[in-house]
C-alpha cells in the first residue's frame, strides 16, 4: 500500500473552557484518533454536534479554532508531521496542499470581491500558476461542478448567485490549487434538501475526476454514505467505529452506530378523516410594502388530535402560513376557523381563550426562551396568565409538565443557558403545553438538533398528542420528519399549496413534478442512492 | 462570595468615598461655603490644606461642598435622563410604527442642535436653578439614552421569546419591564456610569462658561473658572477641582467596565 496522503496517529486536542462559576481550566475535547486517508479516497467524520469532528477535520491544516489547542499525538501530510509546524511552513502548505469548504458559503465569500478573483487567491499566492493559467483552471472546475454559464459566473459577486452555487464555488476555489487533500465540513447541510442533492453529486464527481483525497464531515450519516468510501463514527471526541461504507450502514458493530442508522425509523399510523379543529379557508397574504402574495389561496384543514405537515423549502410560504394562523400577519383575504369559531385576523383582537388554545413552538429553543428567566418561570407563566395558578400550585403544576417532558426533577430553578439543545425544546414544548391547547404550530422544531435528539423530540410529541388530543400543524423542510409523525400533507411551494391530502394519498404515485423532486431528494442510507435521484428526476431545483 | 478584580475595587472605594464626601459635605468641611478665612491663593498650610482661593475661601471646604452641588445635580440629572430615555426608548421598539416614528425623529431633533448650544440658550432664557439644570440636562442626556435602549430593544424584540409573550397576549408593559429589560440591562448599566460622567463634565462646562451653579454656590466647574486666572501666576487652585473630575470619572468608569463584564458572564448571560 502506497504512503497515505494524511495519517494522524493519537491525536490529542485540548480546550481552554471559562465557566462562569469556577476558574478556567482545560478540557479534552479529542482523544485519542487515529486515521489514515489514501489518495483518491474519501472518509466521512460522522457524529453529533460537539463529537469533535470539525476540530478534526481543521487538524488535518494544523489550525485549532479560538483557544483549541493540539496537544498530542501527530499529525502527518504527506509524510511529514505538521502538527507543530511553525507558521511559515504551515502558510505554504494551507491552501497549496491541504484546503478547505465551509458549511457557510455565505459567510465564508468576501461579499466585495468577484467570486474569480477569490476562486484564484490562494493559487496565485502560493505562485501555482499565472492569472491566465488559473483562471483556465478555475473554469474548468466550474464546468465540472455544473455551475451555469461557467465561462463568466467568475465576474459575479458572492449575493448573485444562490446558496447551492455559492458551495460549488467554494468547493471549486478549494480544488483550484490542486491539493492532495481537501477538508468538507458540512458542505450541504445549510442548503435545501433539493439543492443539496446538486451540490453532493457536484462534490461527488469532483472528487472522483481530480483524484484528491477529501475529508468529509457530516452529521447526516445518508449523506456521507453517498460521497464516502470509508466512515469513522465519532462521539465526544473518541472513535467509536471505523469501517468502510457497506460495513457501517448494513453491519454497524456498536450500538451507537446502530442508533444512527435505525433513527427516523418511527412509525406512525395514519388517523381517519374528522371534523377539524383548524379550517384555513382561502387565504391569501402580502406583508405590507411588497407587491407580490406570499400565499395564495391557501386551503388546508386539521383534525383534533391529528397531526398536518406543511412541507416545502425555504420561500415557500409555509412558515408565514404560521403567522397568518396566528394573528401576526392578517391575511388579505380569507378566514380562519378555529374550534368552531371564526378567528380575528389580527392578534390584539383575540379573545384569551383563541389565544390559549393556539399555541406554537419554534425552531430555536434558543431565542424561543428568555434567557434571564428560569425552567419554572418560563413554563409557569402561561399557567399564571391564562389559569391565574400562583405560588405552590404553580410550581407543582410546572413540576407535572417537567415530569410529562420526561425532565423530572431538579431543572425547575435552571436557567436555559444551562440545559441541552433537546432539553430546551423540551422546555418550549411544557410551555405550550401548560395553556391546554387544541392546536399547536410546530415550527420546524426539529431542524436544529441532531437525528438522535430530533428523534426523541417527535417520540415525545406523539405520545403527548395521545395523551392530551392535541392537534400540531407541523411546518417542515425535512420530508423523513414528515413521514414519521403526519396524517395529512400539505406541499408548499411558491406560496401555494401544490399537494394536499392524507399521508397515504400525498405519498403514493402519480406525483406531480414538484412533489417528485422533493421527495427523491431526501437522502436515503442506502448506497447508490445518489446516482439513482439525479438520473430519475424531472425538475431542477431552485438552487440550480 | 464574588470575586473583585482590583481596578474595580479601586473604583469602587474611590466612587463611594466621592458619595460619601459629597452626602456628608456639611460635617466634614472644616470652614463654610462661603466664608473668607484667609488671604487671596494662600498657599497650602495646616489649617488650610489645600490653600485659599481667589478671594480668601477655604479651598478644601469649596471642593467638598463643590463636590456635593456637581454629584447632586449629576445623579439627578442621569436619572431622569435614564428614566425618560430608557422608557420612551422601549416603548419605541415594541410598539413601532407611528410612535417610534415620532418619538425618534424629535429625537433626531434634538441630537441635531449640539447639546452644549442648546443648553445655553435655553438656560440663558430660563431662571438658572438647581431644578432647571437638572431637567435641561437630563432631558437633552435622554436623546443619548433613548437611541442607546431603542438600538438594544429592537435588537431583542424580534426574539422568539418576545414573539411568544405576544403570542400568548402579554401587555406592553410586560414586554417591557420582564422580557426586554433583563436582556437590556448590561449595556444600559454600563451607559449609566458612562452618562454620569458626562453629566458631571457637562454642568462643569456650564458652571465654567458662568450658566451653571450661581455664586455664591459652588460646584468643581466654577471653582475652576473662579480660579482660573491664578494659573497665569503659578498659582494651582485651579488644578483642585479638575484632577477631582478627572479621578471621579477614571472611578466610575472602572466600575461599569467591571458591572459590564460581569453581568454579560452572568448564567444566561448573552455574552458569555
């Protein structure tokens, strides 16, 4: 077997964390990793948020983010260590042989410069090629990478063109210097789910064309199934498994590895059709000073105890069908009925009881909750405000819903700053929950938590739908969600509804153009996938 | 037990012993306010520590009771300031519309016309007292505070956590004072000291260019204008009352640096 292109034996990687009640001290935050990566090939870092794998990945360049040190074990690049290289070596090897593609292209782009005069940067630095020679260069990978009118997208600058084409770019100005090796950290996981599709096959191939060998790191174990050849499952910093693709996804040796393949694997019977609680009757809406409908003539009903999903990518609509249904949009035209009656358009005029019975919960347990208030308050003033509870019937009623939330005891007096990401949604839930409503908007709730948190999150939500017939009108990009916990269907897109009926119905051929995109771009754990979606499809995405 | 870092222990004893020279002005200066004890800028001797002034005074006793007149009018002045501007400035944020319309654009207003200009030409009308220049100021001092707690209100305002309170169909007043005020509290606090010190160098502007304090009070403004021809003979009276605005400010604002950092440590601090 020939040297491998990287080779990191033990590494070690410490953190200096500044608690605000005790002095600041170091932690371990990786331990003990070792990998190897041939040319050519791709291995896929795959865990939740805090498992190290970004940090890792930023190893392979010797960088350590804001107080992340490399302590131990080495680091080798083409056959030499760099893991205490000083920064003049380490200058002329970042960008010449090891780049890198942030999961923010947005973010990552110098919104003054052309995206040719960035693509070209480091290759002109490190004095690879002349301007001319590079630029050839750089239009080729465009061309490879699918990227429309490749011959001058260079001219533009970073806000003309979409988010899907903004990563081709960065995965273009990251191959342009033809490094041997090149470091992904969720390329995709920003983009919509039918552009994502796009910009992975566009890696995939050129990946494959240009021979580099890549590093790819994901949390979504279906996506790195398709671009990887080999996977190294990680958890708070320690390897948990290493094997190639086939291996992990149809024989996974450890239990942890096993829960990620099996996640999103919950199975939810379709309920009969009912007298609704919600009635959105033809409603159409504009926020005030634009000229064009973000919803037109929307039609959907939701029966008690069920469950609706109103699917579509960003800009379709859906999450402003919420704040029309709650009052913080009036519609232009249209009504909505609610629990028999007709709903104010507009919020201020509400009665107490529209307001207790619609609840909602949002994306961002984060900015959800205000962070100088505790657990108990936080969930306890919906009690005081709509049932006047107060004092020890209050806090025993909050300790009920921290108990039905499966949080029990001893969070009551904490602060949101000090509960977990799948905590604090769980937090968001009690509250909504404390007002005893009939419906309750689910804002895309689970899309900010890792699969195996997101997983518990709908578990809760649909047994505490059994327990207490609520209705969730639950607004998702994420069609695997969708299939988990629905009983009717709703796809968005473009302000309309463009798909309605029961699960059943929604999910089973004859699609219509747009549904068929959406769904074949969900990634599937299973190899070959990829191929397979890009060959059968019949629309492009928006991203395109 | 809190931990404090020295620099802001140092600005702590230093600020309260200010207050506290300032309360307790009457027992613990050695002559009257006014009083002529002495020769013209005796130099400093026992009785006298810090000398005599212009016309014989007491310096030291004219600092302490000067101290107390600039502290007073200061603090006042800061707590209307932050009274009128921190509440109109809220209000603005989460009502919006109209009303913030209007509200910003007078302050506009205001902020247009250099507030030393506009306060000299309105005290040059008005009866100069203690009163006037407290709401002169404070009211020109709350523009500043208005623009600061509107800037941090909008920012918190479009949280979820906010949208939520109006979901579930809080009152303004809540809003307000429980969910945007606790997030807001940290710049404002470190405004306050700011605002305080630029209160105290404010009326000893008006003190020194003669539409501050009248004699025969005496705040540190006017001790320094009062004195101010001595320095052409070597005489140092004046430097008195300037090195102890100087000192009052470094104290204060070693304070709120402190306040500042702690409180955006604090758990579920936002800028931890």
């Amino acid at each position: 077997m020939p040297d491998p292109i990287l080779s990191i034996r033990n590494l070690k990687i410490e953190a200096t964390v500044y608690p605000p009640d005790a002095p600041p001290h170091d932690v371990v935050i990786v331990d003990g990793v070792s990998l190897d990566l041939q040319k050519g090939k791709v291995l896929g870092l795959i865990g939740e948020s805090g498992a190290g794998k970004s940090t890792i990945g930023l190893s392979a360049m010797s960088y350590g983010r804001g107080g992340v040190r490399l302590t131990g074990g080495e680091v080798m690049l083409n056959g030499r260590e760099i893991r205490l290289a000083n920064a003049k070596a380490l200058r002329s090897l970042r960008g010449r042989e090891v780049t890198y593609v942030a999961q923010s292209a947005a973010a990552a782009f110098n919104p003054a410069l052309t995206l040719m005069d960035q693509v070209v940067e480091a290759t002109l630095r490190h004095g690879l090629a002349t301007r001319s020679e590079a630029e050839a260069r750089a239009v080729k990978l465009f061309r490879k990478l699918g990227l429309p009118d490749p011959d001058n997208i260079g001219k533009r600058y970073p806000h003309q063109v979409s988010g899907g084409q903004l990563q081709r770019v960065m995965t273009a100005m990251a191959l342009c210097p033809e490094p041997s090796l090149v470091v992904f950290d969720e390329p995709t996981t920003a983009l919509d789910v039918t552009t994502q599709i796009d910009v992975l096959a566009a890696i995939k191939e050129a990946i494959h064309d240009t021979g580099v060998a890549a590093l790819y790191i994901t949390h979504d174990l279906a996506v790195v199934a398709q671009v990887s050849d080999d996977i190294m499952v990680l958890r708070n910093g320690k390897t948990v498994e290493t094997g190639v693709v086939r291996q992990i996804i149809d024989d996974p040796h450890e239990d942890y590895t096993r829960a990620l393949v099996s996640v999103r694997s919950i199975d939810h019977e379709e309920k009969a059709k009912a007298e609704p609680v919600l009635r959105v009757d033809g409603v159409t809406a504009r926020y005030s000073g634009t000229s064009f409908d973000v919803l037109s003539d929307i039609n959907v009903d939701l029966a008690p105890g069920q469950t609706l999903a109103v699917v579509g990518e960003s800009g379709s609509g859906k999450s402003t069908l919420a704040r029309v249904i709650t009052g913080l949009l009036p519609p232009r035209a249209g009504s909505i009925h609610f629990n028999g009656r007709d709903l104010t358009p507009d919020l201020k005029s509400r009665t107490k009881t529209d307001l207790r019975e619609l609840q909602m919960i949002y994306q961002m347990a984060d900015v959800a909750m205000n962070p100088r208030q505790t657990v108990g308050t936080i969930i306890g003033r919906p009690l005081e405000f709509y049932f006047g509870l107060r004092g020890e019937a209050k806090r025993k009623r909050v300790q009920e819903l921290l108990d039905q939330i499966e949080m029990g005891k001893g969070y009551i007096d904490r602060y949101p700053a000090e509960l977990s990401g799948g905590q604090k949604q769980r937090v968001c839930i009690a509250r909504a929950l404390a007002a005893k409503p009939r419906l309750i908007i689910c804002d895309e709730v689970t899309s900010a938590l890792d699969p195996l948190v997101a997983d518990g999150i709908l578990r809760l939500l649909l047994e505490l739908q059994a327990q207490e017939n609520v209705a969730y009108l639950f607004i998702t990009h994420d069609l695997a969600t969708v299939k988990a916990i629905a009983d009717s269907i709703a796809v968005m897109f473009k302000g309309k509804v463009v798909r309605y009926g029961s699960k059943s119905e929604v999910l089973a051929p004859p699609f219509d153009d747009y549904t068929d995109l959406l769904l074949s771009s969900v990634p599937e754990m299973r190899l070959g996938w990829l191929e397979e979606a890009i060959a059968g499809r019949r629309m492009a995405s928006a991203g395109n | 037990m809190i931990r404090i870092p020295p620099s802001a222990l140092l600005g702590l004893v230093m600020t309260g012993a200010f207050f506290f020279v300032a309360i307790f002005a009457d027992f613990i200066a050695p002559y009257p306010l006014a009083a002529v004890v002495g020769g013209v800028w005796d130099p400093s001797s026992s009785e006298h520590w810090l000398g005599t002034d212009s016309i014989g005074r007491d310096l030291m006793s004219r600092m302490i009771y000067g101290g107390q007149t600039t502290i007073k009018i200061a603090t006042l002045a800061t707590i209307v300031s932050f009274g009128l501007g921190s509440v109109l400035g809220f209000t603005a944020a989460t009502v919006g519309g109209w009303v913030d319309q209007a509200l910003s654009r007078f302050v506009d207003l205001l902020m247009s016309i250099p507030s030393l200009i506009l306060a000299l030409v309105v005290l040059s009308v008005m009866s100069v007292n203690e009163l006037t220049l407290i709401l002169v100021m404070g009211l020109l001092d709350a523009t500043r505070v208005f623009r600061l707690s509107r800037a941090v209100a909008v920012d918190i305002t479009v949280m979820d956590y906010v949208e939520a309170a109006r979901l579930r169909g809080e009152g303004t007043g809540w809003i307000i004072f429980r969910e945007i005020l606790p997030n807001a509290l940290s710049p404002l606090v470190a405004e306050l000291g700011l605002r305080f010190i630029f209160a105290v160098l404010f009326i000893s502007t008006l003190s020194f260019l003669g539409l501050g304090v009248q004699p025969p009070g005496a705040d540190w403004g006017g001790i320094v204008k009062e004195n101010s021809a001595g320095l052409v003979y070597g005489i140092p009276a004046a430097l008195a009352p300037a090195v102890a605005i100087a000192v009052l400010a470094i104290s204060v604002n070693l304070v709120a640096d402190w306040v500042l950092n702690r409180t955006t440590s604090l758990k579920g601090g936002r800028g931890a």
